[in-house]
C-alpha cells in the first residue's frame, strides 16, 4: 500500500490523498525557507529582515494605504478589461467585426510606452489614467485568450444548432456563449498575473497617488532590498488570494462546468 501511495508521486497525473497533498506542499516550503535562510547570496535579505521592513512600512510608511490603493486599481482596471475583451471577442464571431478582432490581438506586440502620450492627451493626471493604461493592455491579452476559447468550439456544434432551427442568438448562447463562459473566467485568472505586473510598471510611472509599485521603485531605488521583498511577498500573498477568489466564483457562477468536469 506505501509502495502504491509512492509510485503515484511519480506518476503521470497520478492521484494523491488531501494529507499527502498537503505534506508535499508543506516539504516545499520548508525547502524554501531553507535555502532563503542558508542562501550564499549575501545581497538577499534574510526572511526576518523582510518581516521586520513589512512590520516597519505597515507602522511608519503607511502601506495599508498603498495597499488600498493598488488594490482599487487591481479590481477596476480587470474588471473594466474583462468587459471590453468579452465584447470585443464575442463580437469577432461576425464578420463585421472579425478584422477589429484580429487588430487588438497584434496590439498585444506593441510596447507599452507606445500608447502614453494618447493617453495622457485623453485622461487625467492620476486614477482615470492609471486604468486606461492597464484595461487597455490587460484587454490585448485577454482578447487573445478568449478568442482562441471561441475559435477550439467544433464547427459541428454549428451545424447542429442549424439542423435544429437555432435561429442566431439561439446558436450564440448554447454554441458559444454558454460553454465558454467558465473558460473565460480561466482566462481572466491566468490574466491576472499579467495585471500586476503593469499594475508596477504603471504605478512606478504615474506616481502621484503611491500604490505598491511606486513603494517598490523608491525602495529599490534606495537600495532597501528587505522593503522591496516585503512587498514581493505581499503582492505574492494577495495573488494566491484572487486565485482561490476566482475558482469560488467559476464553482458558484458556473456548478453545470464542474459536473461536466467530474462526468
């Protein structure tokens, strides 16, 4: 039986129990830590440095107020993408607007930097400008995704709805809409990712309201790598928190995906 419960570790998609689950994922983070604690590297901050830089910029720095608000940017800017990329990529099924599809698509090539000066001519200095940066290059790579999602659909679904007597939104919500929408919300999780890392790039450059990346820039730019892991950490911490938030929400918007799933 141990031998069993071994040779599933090292099995294709092999099957564990939740305790073995857990004990392997406790072995990694001690192996982790170890190696954070006896690391050669002496430029690395230890972990007590870093707790110590977190508990000194939550009492002096005020960083529950950046916190806050990169947080606001976070939730807004994904929401306001995940909007404009569902349009945008449930539209693209009509030819009408199948080559605007295709164009945010290759705007995902385009460097960032590219799109500043448009924007500072239509938004304002600060939170408005902040979210347009980061729908607008969340949404080049959320469209990608949930087109490709749209595109795997077989075309006999297609065929079917028509011998059926589908008329086109009939055909829209049981071919396309219907069965993509969890895949969707997959993609916007996976996406999210990509959010934090513009969310520093953009707060390092608009940096007149703090947030998390402007804190980042001006540690690292002081050299205080222990406030600058603090923040890595935490920003890892809230990461994991949105990927648990989102499986609750695909269970709860969506429980007909995870029967079909199981089945």
């Amino acid at each position: 039986m141990q031998e069993n419960k071994l040779s599933s570790l090292l099995k294709l998609r092999g099957e564990i129990t939740k305790p073995i689950r857990l004990a392997l994922l406790s072995g990694w983070m001690l192996l982790f830590l170890i190696f954070w604690i006896f690391s050669p590297m002496k430029a690395l901050p230890t972990p007590t440095e870093v707790l110590l830089a977190l508990r000194r910029m939550f009492a002096e720095q005020h960083l529950l107020y950046h916190l806050v608000v990169t947080l606001k940017l976070n939730i807004v800017g994904l929401v306001y993408a995940t909007v404009v990329s569902l349009l945008i990529s449930y539209l693209g099924t009509l030819p009408l607007f199948y080559h605007l599809n295709r164009a945010v698509q290759l705007l995902r090539y385009i460097p960032f930097v590219g799109f500043n000066l448009i924007f500072l001519t239509l938004f304002t200095i600060g939170f408005p400008l902040k979210v347009a940066w980061l729908t607008t290059g969340m949404s080049f790579f959320l469209v990608t995704g949930m087109t490709a999602v749209i595109e795997s659909i077989p075309r006999m679904k297609y065929e079917l709805a028509q011998v059926l007597g589908y008329n086109g939104w009939q055909t829209f919500y049981t071919v396309v809409a219907r069965p993509t929408l969890p895949h969707m919300m997959d993609i916007v999780a996976q996406n999210a990712a990509i959010g934090w890392v513009m969310i520093t790039s953009i707060e390092t450059y608009a940096r007149t309201e703090g947030g998390i990346g402007a804190q980042i820039y001006q540690y690292s730019s002081t050299n205080n790598l222990a406030e600058v892991y603090g923040l890595l950490m935490l920003i890892g911490l809230i990461a994991a928190v949105e990927d648990a938030i989102f499986v609750f929400l695909r269970r709860m918007l969506f429980p007909y995906s995870t029967l079909a799933e199981r089945a």
